[in-house]
C-alpha cells in the first residue's frame, strides 16, 4: 500500500493514520512475519519452526479476509456477464455498480481456503520443521498470478505491466523455490565432501 501511495503520503502525511480503509493483504503479511520474528527473538523461540506452524491459519485467515473484499465491494473482478457475473449495488468500496462483475473475490478465497487444508497436510506429514513455508510461497504466489488476471481495480498500481501484488508474488514464489532447493543443495555438498 505504501508503495504504491507514495505521492500521495509525501503529500499527506497523515494517510499513515488513516486506518478505515484496509490495507493490502501482502503488507499484512510482511507486518505478520516482522511481529513474528520479534514476537520469537523476545520469547527466545526459533523463527522458522514457529512459522512453519502458522502458515496454514495465515492462508486460512486469508480466505475470510477476501471475503471481506467482496462484501465490501474492493479488489473486484472484470467485467463479466451472468450468470458468474455479480453487480456490487451496496459496495462501500471502489468498484463500479452498474455493470456485472467477475467475483474474483471469491474465487481466490476458495483458493485460499483449499490452499490452507494443503498446508495442513504438509504440515502433518513433513519430515522437516520448515517444509510448510516453501509450499505457501509457491502456492500463495501462484493463487495471486493467477488471479490478477481477473482484476479490474487497476488503481492498485502498474509497474513494467505487472500490478505490485504481482512483482511481490514473483519474489514469493522465486523465495519458495529456493527454501526448497537449499537444504537439497546443502545435502548434496556434504555427501560430496
């Protein structure tokens, strides 16, 4: 949010203090993982293990949090006729109410909420304390490419022709691939050692 509102806050400061608006959901997770690593460092907790363990609730939480978008009528759909597509007459937010829309809102909920039981079998049959958190990068990152092609609030910001969400997704999922390979990439040099 704060990147994409630059301008505006060197303006208008006080948007920082503007709280009735939500914020995006990637910042929210950066906060998260911040609050989390602190939160562990003070309790003297390893980082990793801890967030390994809440990724399936962060995506879980995630599901409710798009619902919230759509009964508020933000991060909508294109334009899309019925019957998939729905007219947001009460939106508080910003998406136009005379024309159907696609309930993208919806879809990436679900996503979210099936991604979140994913994780909660990862979680259940790792063999390592951190095997969850690469698969929610791939997967989150994935849910997130994949439904901006269905987006239609194009105040969100453009860069290079990807929205922020999508540069951050790529550097999620490019994060994911590499949690993965790592310990791969550590075994293989110790047994060559």
């Amino acid at each position: 949010y704060y990147i994409v509102e630059i301008p505006e806050i060197l303006k208008d400061p006080s948007i920082l203090w503007n709280f009735k608006n939500g914020y995006v959901v990637y910042g929210g997770i950066i906060g998260g993982a911040l609050t989390s690593l602190i939160y562990c460092r003070v309790k003297k907790e390893r980082f990793l293990p801890y967030f390994d363990l809440v990724m399936p609730a962060v995506s879980f939480a995630q599901g409710f949090g798009r619902l919230g978008c759509f009964f508020a009528g933000c991060c909508y759909g294109i334009p899309y006729d019925p019957p998939i597509g729905i007219c947001l007459k009460n939106a508080i937010g910003t998406a136009p109410t005379d024309i159907p829309l696609f309930p993208v809102q919806l879809l990436e909920s679900g996503l979210d909420f099936l991604l979140a039981g994913l994780l909660q079998l990862c979680f259940r049959k790792r063999t390592r304390k951190t095997d969850v958190i690469p698969f929610y990068c791939i997967g989150y990152a994935g849910i997130r490419l994949f439904t901006e092609r269905f987006r239609y609030d194009t105040e969100r910001g453009i860069y290079f022709g990807l929205a922020t969400s999508e540069w951050i997704s790529l550097a999620l999922a490019i994060c994911g691939v590499l949690l993965l390979l790592v310990p791969s990439l550590r075994r293989k040099r110790a047994s060559h050692s």
